[in-house]
C-alpha cells in the first residue's frame, strides 16, 4: 500500500502543476530586412567613364526609431510598436545598405561607398542623411520624411540640401512584409532625388568659400 501511495503522490501533484501551466504557445517573432529596389537608368550608348567617389555618411534617425522593432504611427503623437516584428538589423545600418546599393544602381557612373572609407579618398561628394519620419501612418500610407544635403569632401558647408516628403501607398493586407517592401521603395524613390542631385552638380564642384569676418 504504501508503494503504490508513493507512486500516486508523485503523479497527482504533475496532473495538478500541468493543470495550472498553460500550453498556450507564445508567438515567434518575425525579423525583416530593407531591400535595394532601385532600378537602374536606361544603359548609354557608350559606357561611361567613372565620374568619382559618392560616399555616403551614416544616416540620422529620430529615437523612437531606434530600436529593433517594427514602428506605427497608429494616432497623433502615439506610435505602436510590437515586440514580435523586428529588424535583422539596426534600421540606420539597414537604410544606409540599402541607400549605397541604390545609389550604386541609380549612379553607374560613379562608385559609391559608404562610410566609413581612408581619409585618403579622393570623394566627389558626401551624402548625408537625416529622417524625421519613416514607416506606416495612421491612415495606413508610408512615410518618409526628412532632408538631405550633399557636402563637399572635408568642408561641412552643403553644396545642395533639399526637403524629402515621400509617400506611398497603404501595403494591400495586414502582412508587415508588404510594409517593409513599401518602405524599400520609399527608399529607392529618396536616392532617385539623391542621384539627381549627385549628376547636376558642376564639373568639379568648388568647396564653398568661408565667409570673412566682419
């Protein structure tokens, strides 16, 4: 009697303990990347000669950007964030992938690299940019807003800034890769204002010249 009593105790108190857990199975979190959608201009009729070095700077973000999960905008001055959609990584070091690859695809006649690059690198330009707001609106649209400016090689004096204000259409279906593939082409449409700039600029753009003193 008193080995099957041992034998019972043990197997109630599992029966009791599993009753109380809940097998309830958590959700896996889901990791996104940015992706180069940039298409590449119409090929010349001759291969252009390289043009120069574009370098871009690291990108500047808002702090409630920065961070690995996925951010909404879902009211005025309130933003959703959900723990199981994340970035495979940091989103500044994503944008500043994805805006180098675009640009190389939008730019062949220049070689584009990203920083950090020698200080020996004779750079046509320097591209720096800072966004404000990127990611879904309240009404579902993207986002993307900001500036950027392009800087001689060592002078922080710009030699172009322009506005960004992009938008694109609410993703069809509560897929959040649909929103990720929306903002890669905010993205690819941010570097094709970027390239047009990079091409107007003059033969050999002057560093701008410091203003005296009065």
């Amino acid at each position: 009697m008193r080995a099957r009593l041992s034998i019972a105790l043990p197997a109630a108190a599992l029966a009791t303990i599993s009753g109380c857990v809940s097998l309830k199975r958590t959700p896996e979190a889901r990791f996104f990347a940015l992706q180069p959608v940039a298409e590449a201009p119409a090929p010349a009729s001759a291969a252009p000669a390289e043009a120069g070095v574009v370098g871009v700077l690291p990108v500047l973000l808002p702090g409630h950007l920065e961070r690995p999960q996925l951010v909404r905008w879902s009211g005025p001055g309130e933003v959703r964030i959900d723990e199981f959609l994340r970035w495979a990584e940091p989103l500044d070091t994503g944008v500043l992938r994805v805006l180098t690859d675009d640009l190389e695809t939008l730019l062949p006649a220049y070689r584009v690299i990203r920083a950090p690059w020698p200080g020996s690198t004779p750079l046509r330009c320097r591209v720096r940019v800072e966004l404000v707001r990127f990611g879904p609106q309240p009404g579902g649209e993207l986002s993307l807003s900001g500036r950027f400016a392009l800087l001689p090689a060592r002078s922080e004096r710009p030699l172009v800034t322009r506005a960004l204000e992009l938008r694109h259409d609410a993703p069809r279906g509560n897929d959040p890769g649909l929103t990720v593939d929306g903002m890669s082409a905010l993205l690819a449409q941010m570097g094709a204002q970027i390239a047009t700039a990079v091409a107007a600029l003059p033969p050999d753009p002057p560093e701008p010249a410091l203003k005296e003193p009065r």
